[in-house]
C-alpha cells in the first residue's frame, strides 16, 4: 500500500492531545516541518515542532497560515475549531484538512443531531429525547416515564461542553431536581437538553481514521472521567487512559467499527454531509453488547496521548489519504498495534474542574522524562529561570505516560514518573489501568 507522505504538516490547538499528535507527526519518516498554532511553550520543546500565535478559531486566519506555510496537510485537534469552520475554509482554499466541515460536526456539537443520525443509521444508542427552553413540563414528565421503566438518568446539555455537560444521576429525585436547570433562559427552538437512559458497564473509547466512507480504527482505549479514584466525584474531561483494552480485542474492535462507525458515515453521506477525521465512538459495554454513549469529531483527550505511542505504521500518510477521500480499499479496520501497552496519568490543577487554581510553579518534568516516560503537556507556561521551568496555567496540566511490555509494567511506569511530578495542590488518581474488566462479547 503505497501513501503520499505530507512533508509539512499544521496542527491546530494548543492541549495534550494536540502535543502528542504534534510529537507523532514529526516524529515519523518523510515529515520535515510540522507547525502548531497556536501550540504551546510545552509543545514547542518537541522536536521538529514549531508553534505559531495564530488562533485556530478563526478561519480566515487559519487559512491564510496554511496557505502560507505551504502545508500538505492540516490536522484539526479540538472540535471547536471545527464547529467555527476552520475546515471549511481551509477546503476552499485548496488545502488538505483532516476534520470535518462544521455542519458534520455537529456529531459531536449537537447530541440530537447525533441521536437523530444513529437512529436512521441504525446505530445503537441509549433511549433518549431532546428538549428545548420551555419544555420543562415534557422533559419532567419523560424523566418520570423512564423512571416507571426502572430506569436510571443521565442529564446532558445539548452542544459543546467539554465533556462537563453531563450528570448522571443517582435518583429520580436528582434528576427532577436538576432537569431545569439546564433549559432555564434557553431558546425555545433549540434543544437544550438530552434526558437518556443510564446504562451501565465498562466504557471503550473506538477512534477510527476515516475519508467520508472508509474507517480504520486506531488502538482501542478506556478514558477514566470520574474526578476520583473508584469513579467518585463529578465528570471530568478524562483523568487517565489505558491502552490496549484486554477486553476488547481486534475482532470486537472490527465489529464496533462496522456497527458504528461504518453505517454513521453512510447515513452522513446520505444527508450531503461526508465525514473525513477522526470519528470517536465513545461505547458502553453493556451486558447487552455494546451501545453508543457518543460521537466526537476529534481525537480523544487523553487518550491520544496513549494511543498514538501504540500505533504501529505512519500515521501521517494516512491522514492525508482519508483528508484527500482516498483510503486504500485494502486498509485494514483495525490499525496494527505495537504489542506492548501505555497508561496515561492527568495531573490536574487544585479545583479542577470548576476554578482550577493557576501559577503554581511545577517541578520534576525534566525527571519523569529522563525516566523515558512521555509527559505532554496541557495546561502549562513556561518558567524561564524557576526552578522545574514551568509554571500551571490549565485544569489538565500534563499528561504523564508510561510503556511497558503489558498494562501493569506500564502503569508503574507512569506512576513512577507521575511521582516525581509536583507542584502545590497537584491532583491526580491513583488508579488508572488499576481494574481491567474481562473480555467483551462483541458480536458482528
Ligand atoms: P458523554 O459526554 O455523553 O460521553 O458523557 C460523559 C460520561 O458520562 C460518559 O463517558 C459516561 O461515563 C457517562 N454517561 C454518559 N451517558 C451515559 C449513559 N447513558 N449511561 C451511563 N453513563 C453515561
Ligand atoms: N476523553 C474524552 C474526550 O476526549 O471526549
């Protein structure tokens, strides 16, 4: 299978997925120059990685750098950028980009866009209903009929929320309670609001590399979003991740791809709307089989960042068949795999996630990289002249990730170089990679 390699390559944002997509992109044969913009002082130490103050929200400004720069490619990261347009643009002034347009992104922008996709597409998802500001007495009353069914609740805000948009709810009373909450001052012709069903089981996060028809899936992951060890406390945007899922073998992950990913992208084409980027199904492994939590647009955070240590043929070229329509018809659905495994810890800032204390100086990065952990960095600014060199300036702070030749030596990897990471009020569990589930049964 011969690819086209970009030589320069734009990655936009500026957070720990986009160092680790930074750092893997320059990192492989044939790229010369990859630019971040607006990147990070942490991300700008990476070899081969330059970062440029440009704001990836702006389209036109987008555009004008990678015209400028003479990419061969641009690789989106966060999906705000993507629900500004940046792709858009960036397709009509002729430059490869992998990341949907904005109105394919509303996958990942708009939950009942998502449920009204999967439902047409035939996608398994958990039983919901969408509604708009006003709707207090409907979404009441839908609450109490799932409620009747013996059925736990799960609160969502429709549109973008960084992962923090969700409750799940421990009672009916809870769900009742905070239900109006989220449609409180809303437009009455906009959901505001997506009520599901709660299910239960391990999560799986299935990120596939897809041109508008065709999909391969990266390495299979498991984010931990709970704030605390033993899955206490509020959501979060992911407090660590593994890699691989000893439940979810490359069989199950090749029937995940064609009972999601596949016919999402079918029914995608089917509304005019083809989508090219990185499709995340982020799955729940119910007893039932598996069912789809939600779609991203994007890559992962963390999970990024412990996925591409593991994939095992270049990556870049790939991007640019899937950013030009053109995947081979031989690529397999799921990518080879490196046979050992990578744990990634979030160090986050004190008061992550409502008021993330910033400035605090950070010290032992230099160490846990002299250990050979990778540590990518999130929310950090550099300390010219401190002691450690940077300073917090984020929620997420760093991403600390061990290897090994299987899950646990790779866990004590990154505990170990985790551990020589400090700073006043540091947060971070202690139990990431700790509990494997066993084996999923993934029918085709
Ligand atoms: P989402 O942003 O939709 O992925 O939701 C964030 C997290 O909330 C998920 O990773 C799950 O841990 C949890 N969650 C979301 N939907 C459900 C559901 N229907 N049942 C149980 N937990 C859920
Ligand atoms: N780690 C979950 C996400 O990136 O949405």
């Amino acid at each position: 299978m011969h690819l086209d390699v970009p030589r320069r390559i734009l990655v936009l944002g500026g957070g720990g997925r986009e160092h680790a997509l930074a750092w893997r992109l320059a990192g492989e044969a044939g790229v010369e120059d990859v630019v971040c913009a607006p990147g990070s002082a942490g991300i700008a130490t990476t070899p081969g990685v330059r970062c440029v103050a440009v704001d990836p929200m702006s389209p036109a400004a987008v555009a004008a750098l990678a015209t400028a720069e003479a990419v061969d490619l641009v690789v989106v990261g966060p999906e705000a950028p993507l629900g500004a347009g940046v792709a858009d643009a960036l397709e009509a002034a002729g430059v490869p980009v992998f990341g949907p347009g904005r109105e394919a992104a509303r996958l990942e922008t708009s939950k009942a866009f998502c449920h009204d996709v999967a439902e047409a597409a035939g996608v398994r998802m958990a039983r919901a209903a969408a509604f708009c500001g006003g709707e207090d007495e409907v979404a009441l009353a839908f609450i109490r009929e799932l409620a009747a069914d013996g059925t736990g609740i799960v609160l969502k805000a429709d549109g973008l929320a960084a992962g923090k948009g969700v409750i799940v709810t421990e009672s009916t009373a809870m769900a009742l309670e905070y239900a109006p909450s989220f449609l409180a001052g809303r437009p009455s012709d906009q959901p505001a609001l997506v009520i599901e069903e709660r299910l239960t089981g391990p999560e799986a996060s299935v990120i596939a590399v897809c041109d508008g028809e065709r999909a391969t899936a990266l390495p299979a992951a498991r984010d931990h979003k709970r704030l605390c060890d033993d899955d206490r406390g509020p959501n979060t945007g992911g407090m660590g991740a593994y890699s691989p899922l000893p439940d979810l073998d490359d069989a199950a992950v090749a029937a995940i791809v064609e009972r999601f990913h596949t016919p999402i992208l079918a029914e995608m084409r089917r509304r005019g709307l083809p989508f090219r980027g990185f499709l995340y199904a982020g799955l729940m492994l119910t007893p039932d089989g598996p069912v789809l939590l939600e779609v991203n647009v994007r890559c992962g955070d963390p999970e990024t960042q412990v996925i591409l240590p593991r994939v095992a043929v270049p990556l870049a070229p790939l991007l640019l068949a899937a950013a030009r329509r053109s995947l081979p018809a031989e690529t397999p659905a799921v990518l080879p795999a490196t046979a050992g495994a990578a744990v990634g810890i979030v160090l986050a800032a004190h008061g992550y996630p409502q008021s993330p204390k910033r400035g605090d100086p950070i010290v032992g990065v230099d160490a846990a990289v002299a250990q050979g952990a990778l540590v990518f960095h999130a929310g950090t600014v550099a300390r010219p002249g401190a002691a450690g060199g940077w300073g917090t300036s984020g929620g997420r702070v760093l991403a600390v990730v061990g290897r090994g030749a299987n899950l646990a030596q790779a866990r004590g990897a990154a505990e170990r170089a985790a551990d020589t990471i400090h700073w006043d009020g540091v947060h971070r569990r202690r139990d990431i990679a700790l509990q494997v589930p066993a084996q999923a049964e993934v029918s085709p």
